[in-house]
C-alpha cells in the first residue's frame, strides 16, 4: 500500500529560501519526519493565507502534499503553534535562536526523525524566547545534541589510555573524541587545555535538566572556554564553522 498523498506534522523552521513567483522553499525539523524541505506556492504574496506562518523560528502545524519522485513536498496548510514573539524582539535572543537552527540543520538528516533533538529545540527557544541565560541555554543545547546525535565526547576516561583522568591533569580533544592525558596527547590533533571547572561544567550540563544549567552561576573566563570547546567539537563534526557563531561572539 503506497503512502498517502498528503500527510500532517509539527515542525520547527529552521531555513527559508525565496522563490521565483513569490514562493519559499522552507527547511523544517519536524517531529514525525526529521529534517524536511519543501515548496510553499506564493507565500510571499500580501494574499497569502500562509504570510507570516513560515518564518524561521516559528513553531508550526503543516499539511503538506507528497512531491512527484524527485520533487520536493508542498506546503498546502500551516498554523503557527508557537511564534516566539519576544525572543524576536532581542538580537541577543533572536542570533541565540538561529545558532541553534543552524546547529539541527547540520546534524539533522532529512527524512531521519529525531524527537529528542526536536523537543530540546521547542525547550531551548522557549527557554530563551522567556528570558533565560543565552550562553547557559546555548551550551546545553550543544551537549544535548552532541548526546542525542550519538556524538557525546568522552568525559571520565582518556580516550587513548582508558584511564580515569585526574583532577588538574587533562586535555580535551574533539578528534580523539574528548578527554586525554597529558602522556596520551595525539600528535596532529587539535588538542585544548581543559580546566577543572570545565570539565565539571560539561559533566553537570550532560545530565542535568534545562532549568538546573541556567541556575549555574558561570564565571566569563569559564563561559569562554566552555565556548571554545564546544565550537570545536561542533565544528569538528559537521566539518564547518557555525555561520552565526561570530556574530554571536560579537554580541557576547
């Protein structure tokens, strides 16, 4: 039995293109289906009953008709779930929320479903759209789709040796897969310096709730480093900088 023509999901925009005829071509990260792209038909148009639902960070229930083989699928319906109207409001908010888009886009695979990355984005944006910490917020999401990607550095045990590390004596490196020695330190490898309040900081963000991340207090020089360690590991394995990281850093 073949698949319905026409199917319904809830998803999070997290790209939009313009298209010619004033259409969009919108990236999804939906609950059901993963990463998706489709084609909505004249969006852009003041007529439109679709004009403003399809914004990137808008949360949103769509009806879409399956593509012929080879073409994208088609937006026929969208209602917005959830707009986030104050996190558009604050540029510190509103870069917070396209960082983490962009960080679903490289680690979501289209047609891939995965309902832990999907729900740790609504929690995130919500988290930031009412006004929690932007840098606690955003390392939490980093480790959380590091874990619920299969990616999760190694925290308690060097990577080379497989012994426990020490407190004081450890390095951290994304390609050996997380913490090192400092006798087991990989020639080649880009290899940080990694304190005691950093690994702790990563260990706690690993298994604590949202909420218990944003009532740690962070010190600047701890929030930097933890930035730096997890810009890396992202970078690592998706092979390319984050675009809105420098903006970001700009910003901070």
């Amino acid at each position: 039995m073949g698949q319905p023509r026409s199917f319904r999901t809830e998803g999070v925009v997290i790209r939009s293109i313009p298209m010619m005829e004033a259409g969009l071509m919108v990236t999804l990260f939906t609950r059901e289906w993963g990463k998706l792209r489709a084609v909505v038909h004249g969006a852009r148009k003041p007529s439109s009953k679709l004009v403003g639902h399809l914004e990137v960070l808008n949360c949103v229930d769509l009806t879409l008709h399956r593509g012929r083989p080879g073409n994208l699928d088609i937006v026929s319906q969208a209602q917005i779930v959830e707009a986030f109207p104050a996190l558009r409001m604050r540029l510190e908010g509103a870069t917070g929320g396209m960082y983490m888009t962009e960080v679903v886009d490289g680690f979501g695979a289209e047609g891939s479903p995965n309902q832990e990355i999907y729900q740790l984005l609504v929690q995130c944006l919500r988290a930031l759209h009412g006004g929690a910490p932007r840098e606690h917020v955003l390392r939490y999401f980093e480790m959380q789709v590091l874990d619920h990607s299969g990616f999760m550095p190694e925290l308690h045990l060097c990577v080379d040796c497989r012994e426990a590390v020490q407190p004081g004596q450890h390095l951290y490196s994304p390609e050996a897969g997380g913490t090192l020695c400092p006798s087991c330190g990989i020639k080649g490898q880009q290899v940080y310096h990694m304190s005691v309040n950093a690994l702790k900081t990563l260990r706690y963000f690993r298994r604590s709730s949202l909420e218990e991340a944003c009532s740690l207090r962070l010190e600047p020089q701890l929030s930097r480093e933890l930035t730096n360690l997890l810009s890396g590991t992202l970078k690592f394995w998706l092979d390319r900088e984050i675009r809105s990281k420098s903006f970001l850093e700009r910003l901070a």
